[in-house]
C-alpha cells in the first residue's frame, strides 16, 4: 500500500461488480446486478454483463420464498433476463405492464428480446355513442 494513501475506512468502502466478472456458483442477490422495476414483472433489466452460469437470488417479495434462477446465456447490460419460465404466448411484464407475448417458450434465465418476444395481434374495440 503507497504510503501517502489514506486508507479508506471499510464502513465507507463501495463494493461494486465488476462488469462480466459476476461470480458464478455462489447466489448473487439480483438487486446487486439487475432491475426489478416492478414486482409483478417476470423479466429484469441487467445493470453489467450476466454470463452464463451466474446465478440470481430473486426477492422473497415476488416468489414468496428464496429462490435462485440460473442465467442460460450471456446477457448484455440494459437487456432483459427471464425470471420465471414463459410459456409460449404468455404476456410478457415490464413496468408492471404487458411488453409483448412470448413468441416460443422462455426459460428462466433466458435473454428475452426480440428473438422471442413480439407483440402479437392486438385488438382493438371501437364503440361509439356509449354513454
């Protein structure tokens, strides 16, 4: 340690990921490198790179009770992560809202763009003069 440093005190100490280098084989906590930006969603925004293998603790708030989803593949930062299996046709949630339809099966843990997600056939009902 340089001698002319002043240590900085461990209680003011910022532990960051450091991009691609999430640990894998032991659960990471899915705050620490991801977006949850409602709880109802089943899909998360990643803050850094997620590569295959790490795993993600989710919050006890969406499922419940402790559980662990394991990332399929590589995930950029500022993509979406499956956090739940969906199934083919299901809605897909960000925001609390419908983003789009699964267009074939998701795995938990899978990247979710636009490989398998589209916005399906919306309907639309006109009526007039209901009051």
């Amino acid at each position: 340690m340089d001698k002319h440093k002043t240590p900085i005190p461990s209680s003011q100490q910022v532990h960051t990921i450091v991009p691609g280098v999430v640990p894998r084989g032991k659960p990471v906590e899915l705050s620490e490198v991801a977006v949850l930006l409602h709880p109802q969603d089943n899909v998360a925004i990643a803050r850094v790179p997620l590569n295959r293998g790490v795993q993600l603790r989710l919050p006890m708030q969406t499922t419940g009770n402790s559980k662990v989803v394991e990332v399929m593949q590589r995930i950029s930062s500022g993509h979406k992560v499956a956090l739940y299996d969906i199934a083919e046709g299901e809605p897909v949630l960000r925001y609390g809202s419908i983003i789009g339809y699964a267009t074939r099966p998701i795995q938990a843990g899978s990247h979710v763009h636009t490989h398998n997600l589209g916005v399906g056939n919306l309907k639309q009902v006109y009526e007039s003069g209901i009051d």
